[in-house]
C-alpha cells in the first residue's frame, strides 16, 4: 500500500481521522458510507472509553496539518472504498486510530473480506 497523506485525503476523510484522534479509545456504532466517504449520521454513535488506569496523552498528530496516514487508516478507507454505501456498524479505536471494524455482508463486500 502506498504511502498516503492526510492533505491528500476529502475533507470527510480528514474529518473522521481528526475526530478519531481526539476520540482517542472508544468505539464508533453506525457509521455511514455515502459514495465511499465517511458519514456521521443522525444514527451515528461515539462511545468514548475512558481509562482510569493510566495517563496517555493525546495523538501527537493531533497538532500537525499534515502527516502520514498509518497503514490501519489507509486499509479502512480502501474497505469504504469498495462498500461505496453502507454503513460500519461497529468500529474499534484504539489510540486514536481504527483498529478493527464490524461489517454487514454484503454483496459488495464479498470477494473482499474473508
């Protein structure tokens, strides 16, 4: 997989990374995908994690315009890119980054996953 900026990416796509990163740990219920971009619908829920246990700090990135996406962002958007529409029904975040997602099957998932 290619190496992929965050300018490079749309404004939605930026949109859900910044709103990972401050996020931090938790999980994301219902997300939608509306011509492949991430979409915070009426439906969508943010469930923050919090952790009483430990002092972490926020992503460093979270203060930089521009930087490298990790190769987790970068495969999550080429999985939205060939849902086109749908929606995640559950997504991990774990120091502000997807970790894992839980998908419907689909058709246009299959051939994909699994």
């Amino acid at each position: 997989m290619k190496e992929l900026r965050l300018s490079e990416v749309s404004a939605a796509r930026q949109a859900f990374i910044r709103r990972c990163q401050r996020l931090d740990h938790g999980t994301i219920r219902g997300l939608e995908v509306h011509d492949c971009e991430p979409v915070f619908g009426p439906t969508t829920e943010v469930l923050y994690d919090l952790k009483f246990d430990g002092d972490e700090a926020p992503r460093s990135e979270l203060d930089l315009s521009d930087f490298e996406l990790c190769k987790q962002i970068r495969r999550f958007f080429s999985t939205l890119d060939s849902i086109s529409n749908g929606t995640v029904e559950h997504i991990v975040l774990q120091a502000g980054i997807a970790r894992r997602a839980l998908f419907k099957d689909t058709d246009s998932m299959r051939g994909y996953i699994g």
